[in-house]
C-alpha cells in the first residue's frame, strides 16, 4: 500500500528516508512483502503490530544490517548499503558490552571513530548526565538495572549524534514504571534535537503517546495495514479520552477488541 | 590285562619322576642390547643354556640402569650389565651380588675430523653424544676419560641418548664427537669422516660388563648360578674358537635395525660383527686387576657425587662359582 | 567470593571464633587431602624396602637439602626457561589463531581439521623427530612444550569466537566498526575468559610435556633430567623429591600466578 506523506514532509523535497517496494525474504519465508513507506525528516514514526510481522527486520534493513532481497531503501536519496553510525540502531537487549564501564560503553562509539579523548570524556559526560547516570560512570552493565542499561544504549546511540534513530522495542524489557519514565525521557531527548526516529514497539499507548504517525503492520508477510496519524501536541495526556479512542482503533485494526476494561480475543470464548 | 594297565602306571610315575630330574632350571636372564652382551646372545641362539640345563628365558633392556631394576623388584633372575649398576644399588641397601665377568670395557671417543679435535683436552666446550647417563660407561666417561684430560662435564656439552641416535647425529654433524661402543664404533668410521682420539681399553682397561644376581638366587638356587656362568664361559670360549660363525648368529641381533645403506659403502654385517669381536676383550674370569680397578671406580662415583657412602666391594663381588668352576676344568 | 562472605558473616556471628571456623572450613579439604597422601606414602614406605620406597621424612629433607644446592637450582632455571618460552609462544599462537578463525570461515573449518588430527597425538612422541630435526638441547623442548599448550589455547579460543554474541558484533557495525575494529573491541575482550581457560588447560599440558620430554632425551639439564638421572643411579630419595618439585611447582604457579591472572583480567565478571 502506497503511503502519502505527512503535510509536514511536503516542505522537504525528498523523504529522509524512503523505502520502494522492500521484500524481505530469508530462504522460503517472505518477512516483508513489498512495503512501501516514507519518512520525512524530524519526523517520529511508530510501528506497531503483532510479533513475528518483520518489524525489527525493517528497521536492521533500514540500518542497513540486512541487504534488501528485493525493492530499495533510500536516506537522504542514496541508497543504503551498509551500516552507519549516522543512522543508529538501539536493540532491545541493550547489547551493552559486559566488559566495559558503563563510560566505556557510551565511548565505544566515539572510539571507533577515532576521536581525540578529550573530546570524547567531554561528550560522554555529557550525555551521562542527560540520561541520568552520571554517578554510574564506572559501573560495570551487570552492576545495573534494566531501565539503567537500556539509558546507557540511548546514551551511546547519541553520542554518534547520528541523524536517524532506529529503536527496536527498547523499552519491553522493561517493567512498566521504567518504561513510563524512558518514553518521557526520549521524548524530551527528541524535542531537543529533531532527530528523525522510527520506533518499533508493540506498546500500542507508547507509540501513541510519542509519535507524529502510527504505522500498523500485518503479521506474515508483513504489509502495511493502516497509518494512523496522531496530531494531538505534545506532551500528551496519556488519559485522555481521544488517545484513548485512537487505542481502541488501533486495537481493533490488529484484531483486539477491548470489553470494557478486559480484552476478548476474537474467535475464543476468552477474555483476558 | 591288569598287567597291562599295572605297567603303563609305573611307566608313567617313572616318566614323571625321571622328568622331574632332568626337566630344565627356569632363569630368567637379561642383557643389555649392546655388543658387550654378545655371550648372552650365543648362549641363547647356539643353545649353551639349554645344555647347562637351564630354561632361560632371555629378555633385553635398552640400559644397564633400566635392566638393574628389574633385578632389584624380583622380575629377573640373572643380569649382564656394567658392574656400577650393582655398587649403586647395594649403596642404598639392595642385595645383589657380581659373581662373573662377561666383558672388559671397550669404548671409543670418536670425533668428527672438521671439528679440530685431535686431543680429549680439544673437547672443551663441544658437544659429545654418550649413552645413558649413570651407566658404568658414563661413569668412566666423566671420572677417568675426561678427567684424564682436566676435563669436568661441565666443559662439554655432554647429550645422554640412544647409541643409533648418537651415529645418527655424528654422520649428520649435530654432534662434534661421540663416546661410542661397538657395533656402532666400527659403523662409525666406515661410515662417516671421523677418527678415534681414544680408546679406554687401551689405556685404562677395566671390568665393564659383569654378571649379576639377586642375593637371594645364590642362597636358594646356587646350582642355577654356577650353570649359567657355565654357559656363558661356553659362549666367550665358541666366540674365540669360531669367530665367523659367532659373527654370523649375532648379526641379526646386533645389526638389523642398523641398515647398511650409507652413501654407497656397503658393508656385509658379518664384517662389522668379526671387526667388533676382534676389538672386544670377552673373558669370564674377574682377576685381582679387575677387582682394584672396580675399587679405583667406586671411588670414581664417590668424587662425582654418586655414591654418598662407602661401599666394600667385599659385600657385593662373590666369586665363589667362579672359583669352582676353574677348578672344572671343562 | 561466597568463602569471603562466608568468612565475614561467620566474623560478624561469632567474632573471633566465627573467623577461625570459616577459615578452618576452607582449609579442612586440602588438609585432609594431603595427609591422606602422607599416609599412603608413609605406609607403601614401610612395606618396601627403603631403596624403593624411601619414607616421606627423608625424602622432604631431600628436598630442602637439593633446594640450597646451586646445581639444582640451575637445572630448575632451565625448565622454567624452556617453559616460560613454550608456554608463551604457545598462548600467543593460539590466540592468534583462534582469533583468526572467528574471522575467516575457511581457515577455521581448516584448522578444525588440523587439530582433529594432530591433537591426539601425545606431544612426547614428536621429540625424537624434534631431535632429528632440530638437535640437541632447548628447541626440541620448546617444540614439544609448544605444541602441548597450543591446542587447548586454539581451540577455547575458537570456540569462544564461534559463540560471540552477534549483538555485540551488529553494536559495532552499527556505530561504523571495520574488520580489525570488530576483532580488537569485539572478538578479543569477549574471549578474554576463554583464553583464560586455555591457558589453565595449555599450562598442565605444558608442565606435563616439558617433564616428560627432558626425561626422553637430547638434554643433560632439567628437572625431567635430574629425576631421569637419578632413577639412574638408584637415588630412588632424589627421584621421589624430583616428583615433590613438580607438583608443588604445578600448584604455585597454577594457584598464585595464573589464578591472580584471572581475577585481574575478569575483574567485571567478579566485581
């Protein structure tokens, strides 16, 4: 299905990043069946869907982890060949390296660019304290807890100061309390820097609560359903009636259907 | 009937009875794989034990020091082997006992000719092959041939292995010189460009290989002594009577794994074997010369730091079955 | 780390006391273990004579004896040189290797093949080829030494390659790591502790060797040598002190040297 983009994109020539007709195929097993998708720069981008519909391998061929089987991605109008630090990956296993200090770890990629140390203590201090872990520069990941690690990723992933930020379900490790806090903090991250951001998440609310459009995708092959988009500004109430409203919509595209506070799912004689 | 079954009975007591008598003494014999044993392997291949009335049951050791253990742990009963293996052993409390000889001490330093060693004193600083270390002739080699030249074994670089590795090294040029006994002397210089520097038969002739038992054997079976040293005085006497033939039975237990192929000399093993036996002084009897020689060596060990105490050769050499059997005139 | 805590929670129960008991709890085992040794040495001494068996009293006494003997401090100078030189050869070429393998497919499905084969073969066996080929003294040794410690190193090693979380390595990707990059701050920390494990592995197999090979031949120095030559000459007390040296030797450099390495270089998995 083809997408239009968003009256905000029409300013922008080009989409940050485009992706034409992308299937996605490991041996027999097609993952992604001809997608199409645009989105513009600054823009913060949800996907939602059931598992197993391929949207984590979207985002590793968007960065560039995958080759596409077929169909193209574009950022900034080139075609992407290859990883780059300038469209970062943030894996839901925070995938921190256990031997490192948690500095260390946000260094790594500052390291692996070769920059002169003073400049990388600088920059990593900094982003230490925007995430919150400033005391815990020297602590080793195992020493931490899940939210901590999963704000040392963030942390890491923006010290490449990259201009596209691919998120992979980051916070559903997470216990609900720590999620909350996370999708406050990188949404206060995001108004700072307008960076252009693709969030996968099958948390329905905290996409709603953070993105500009809401794509929902079908289970295998996996296609676009729908793109529901999300006006309301933010910061947003969370409960509001009209977020709300637009939960139980989404809900009801992936097949959901709340019953008054419980969920049945349809063709049982369940409810949750 | 009855009568016939009355006389097989008796005959087969009798059989029995009269096999018991003449059935063969069981020994246990060892000997070392070098060509000083060379009696041990006439005995055993012209039947000499046989004759004595002796079932042996003839085992071969790579080392002196190797052979001696089993004649300490009661897994031997007879061994031929260099006399310090016994003065060792009875330091530390063993009972053995040398009640023969088998063979004087021949061993040749033999040394390349580009490595400008005409003299033992040319040694220092270069390499040797010798054999195992602490056998009688490593022994001499220290306490007489080098020392002989105000040599220790700290001036030459001294390697302990077997005697075809040692020919091996010296034709290759890893070794500068080697201590060498036959066959592997007469190898030596047919086939590679040495020449010998010296010889301790010549200059220093001692008792090298002797017989020796358990104490225990010359206690419970005295008779099994004298009729193995009996059958190794058979052996030396064969071996100066008819040489050629002597050489022809030890070939196959001396020279197989020698291989004669070397850079286009052919030599019949039989010629290496008649060379070694001319060279070899074999002779059963220990004199007075060889006793206050086996004296002037236990006294050898002791500079060296191998014996810490005094052993008397009284308590270990016992020559009474050779004297009985010099009275046999055989 | 759960005997430390063991240690001040017994301290903080019981004082004094406390201290001593958890201490003891630590010890009991490796007491009870030699003594039982002592005893069966004690006891086969009895029942041989003593130019066998020498009994344990002589044979310690021995020991301190040849300890203050300049002779045989050099003779163990040797070994320790042979070993200190194979066993670090021997590491840095696993390491190497092994790190090579996790990069190149076919060179790791190559060597796979190599140490299959060659593995088996008990490294003593190579020296009289090694003193064929190489001479007389050290090399054959080091050789030996070499090829003992070498194998266990590989293929933890390769091992731990193999098994090197594809996360990590997507992380380095990501932030624009090239080939040596992954291998220097992926591959090699991540297999920090598999080399540890080779090296506990490689430094047995190495001791082993080394003892076995001075015993086998083309040396006159070493402490294989010097129990070789003392069994030689029936100096059964110097070959049992021999035998001492090699296990207390095994057990310090095993114990303090290696164990201290290991906590050092795993620190963030004890801390």
């Amino acid at each position: 299905m083809e997408v239009p983009l968003n009256a905000r994109s029409r300013r922008e020539p080009w989409p940050k990043i485009s992706i034409e007709k992308l299937t996605q195929s490991f041996g027999d097993l097609t993952v992604i069946d001809r997608l199409s998708l645009g989105v513009a720069d600054g823009e913060f981008l949800a996907i939602v869907g059931p598992s197993g519909c391929g949207k984590s391998t979207l985002l590793r061929v968007i960065a560039g982890l995958a080759p596409p089987t077929a169909g193209r991605v574009r950022i900034d109008g080139v075609d992407v060949d290859g990883p780059d630090p300038r469209r970062h990956l943030v894996f839901q296993e925070h995938a921190l390296y256990p031997w490192r200090t948690v500095y260390k770890n946000v260094a790594l990629g500052l390291e692996i660019e070769r920059q002169k140390p003073e400049k990388v203590k600088r920059k990593v201090a900094g982003l230490l304290t925007l995430v919150g872990l400033e005391q815990f520069a020297k602590y080793y990941p195992h020493q931490l807890s899940g939210g901590m690690r999963q704000r040392a990723a963030l942390a890491r992933a923006l010290a490449m100061e990259p201009d596209v930020l691919l998120l992979d379900e980051p916070f559903g490790a997470l216990d609900a309390m720590t999620r909350l806090t996370l999708q406050d903090e990188l949404l206060r991250i995001w108004l700072d820097s307008r960076k252009t951001v693709v969030l996968v998440t099958h948390d329905v609310e905290e996409a709603l609560v953070l993105a500009d459009r809401v794509v929902i995708m079908t289970t295998v092959p996996g296609r676009i359903r729908e793109v529901i988009p999300v006006t309301e500004k933010r910061p947003r109430d969370r409960g509001s009636a009209s977020l709300a409203a637009l939960k139980r919509t989404v809900l009801g595209i992936l097949g959901i259907e709340p019953v008054i506070g419980n969920v049945r799912v349809p063709d049982t004689n369940f409810s949750i | 009937m009855a009568v016939i079954r009355k006389a097989v009975w008796i005959a087969a007591v009798a059989y029995l009875v009269a096999g018991q008598a003449f059935a063969a003494e069981k020994l246990r014999v060892a000997y070392v794989h070098v060509f000083d044993d060379a009696p041990v392997v006439i005995a055993r291949d012209k039947g000499f034990f046989a004759s004595e009335g002796l079932d042996a049951q003839v085992t071969m050791f790579t080392s002196g020091p190797t052979l001696v253990k089993g004649l300490v742990t009661d897994q031997s009963d007879l061994g031929v082997l260099g006399f310090t293996n016994a003065i060792t052993w009875a330091a530390q409390g063993a009972d053995l006992k040398i009640i023969g000889k088998v063979q004087e001490g021949y061993h040749s330093l033999v040394a390349r000719n580009d490595r400008g060693i005409k003299s033992l004193k040319d040694l220092k600083g270069k390499s040797l092959a010798s054999q195992a270390a602490g056998s009688t002739a490593d022994i001499v080699l220290k306490g007489v041939v080098l020392k002989s030249a105000g040599l220790t074994d700290k001036d030459v670089n001294i390697v302990y292995t077997a005697p075809s590795t040692a020919l091996a090294s010296l034709r290759s040029g890893r070794v500068d010189a080697a201590f060498l006994f036959e066959p592997y002397d007469s190898i030596a210089k047919a086939s590679a460009p040495v020449t010998e520097i010296y010889e301790i038969g010549k200059v220093w002739p001692f008792p090298c290989m002797v017989v020796i038992v358990p104490g225990r054997l010359t206690r419970e079976r005295p008779e099994a002594v004298k009729k193995s040293l009996a059958a190794l005085r058979r052996s030396m006497e064969f071996m100066k009577e008819k040489p050629a033939e002597a050489a022809r039975v030890l070939a196959p237990s001396f020279m197989a794994e020698e291989g004669l192929a070397m850079e286009g000399k052919t030599i019949a093993p039989e010629e290496i074997m008649l060379k070694s036996l001319k060279t070899n002084i074999f002779d059963w009897r220990l004199g007075k010369n060889d006793l206050s020689r086996m004296e002037e060596l236990t006294g050898v060990m002791k500079t060296l730091g191998i014996l810490k105490e005094d052993v008397p050769l009284s308590s270990v050499v016992d020559l009474r079955w050779q004297t009985e059997l010099e009275r046999q005139k055989r | 780390m759960a005997d430390r805590v063991g240690t001040a929670e017994a301290v903080a129960r019981g004082g004094a006391a406390g201290f001593w008991h958890a201490w003891l709890v630590r010890i009991l085992p490796y007491a009870v273990a030699l003594l039982a040794i002592l005893a069966g040495w004690q006891l086969s001494a009895l029942l041989f004579p003593a130019y066998l068996i020498p009994p344990p009293r002589k044979v310690f006494s021995r020991l301190i004896e040849e300890l203050g003997r300049p002779a045989f401090l050099v003779t163990l100078g040797r070994s320790f040189y042979r070993l200190a030189v194979g066993f670090v050869l021997a590491s840095a070429l696993g390491i190497a290797i092994g790190l090579l393998c996790g990069i190149w497919k076919f060179f790791r499905r190559a060597v796979r093949a190599l140490v299959s084969i060659l593995q088996s073969v008990p490294p003593i066996a190579w020296v009289p080829l090694f003193i064929v080929l190489l001479g007389f003294g050290d090399a054959p040794i080091i050789l030996v030494i070499i090829i003992a410690a070498f194998f266990p190193m590989t293929v933890s090693v390769m091992n731990a390659v193999e098994q090197v979380d594809g996360l990590h390595l997507d992380v380095a990707r990501v932030l624009g790591a090239d080939r040596a990059q992954l291998v220097a701050k992926v591959y090699a920390p991540a297999v920090v502790p598999a080399i540890v494990t080779g090296a506990q592995v490689g430094f047995g197999n190495a001791w082993r060797s080394l003892i076995a090979a001075e015993m086998v031949g083309g040396v006159n120095v070493g402490l294989g040598w010097f129990i070789n030559f003392a069994g030689e000459i029936a100096d059964m007390t110097a070959v049992l002190a021999g035998i001492l040296v090699i296990g207390l030797v095994s057990a310090l450099l095993d114990g303090l040297v290696l164990e201290r390495l290991k906590r050092r270089l795993l620190r963030w998995k004890y801390l």
